[in-house]
C-alpha cells in the first residue's frame, strides 16, 4: 500500500494516475491529520510525502511517525 499525502491537488492526481498505471494499490489525502486520523502509522509500507505542507508539515509529521 502506498500512501500519498500533498496538500497540491494537482501533485496528488499526478501521483495518483501515475501509480494507477502501475497498478499499485494507494490511498491519497490532503494534509498530514487526515492521514494520521486514518491510518496507523506502524501499518505505513510506503510513504510520499510533501514537506511543505499547510497545517502540520512533513518533517512533523515524521518526527511523530518515529515516535509511535
């Protein structure tokens, strides 16, 4: 399972027709508490993250990731 977070709609629907090509099975969101609100991050196989993002950035997010 990949999992994409970007808060750029446009990045987000690039990344996701291109792992639809692919086949691989992911799951996209928006901001970084949507994704933690979701998902358990000790389940996480594969990550792309932005590290721009608004609300809660991506090093932030990681740092709480490690934690876990």
């Amino acid at each position: 399972m990949v999992y994409l977070i970007d808060d750029d709609k446009f990045e987000r629907r690039g990344f996701e027709i291109f792992l639809n090509s692919t086949g691989m099975e992911h799951k996209s969101f928006g901001n970084a508490e949507d994704y933690l609100s979701t998902v358990k991050p000790e389940s996480t196989d594969i990550l792309v993250l932005d590290l721009h993002l608004s609300g809660m950035n991506g090093c932030e997010l990681l740092n709480q990731m490690k934690s876990v």
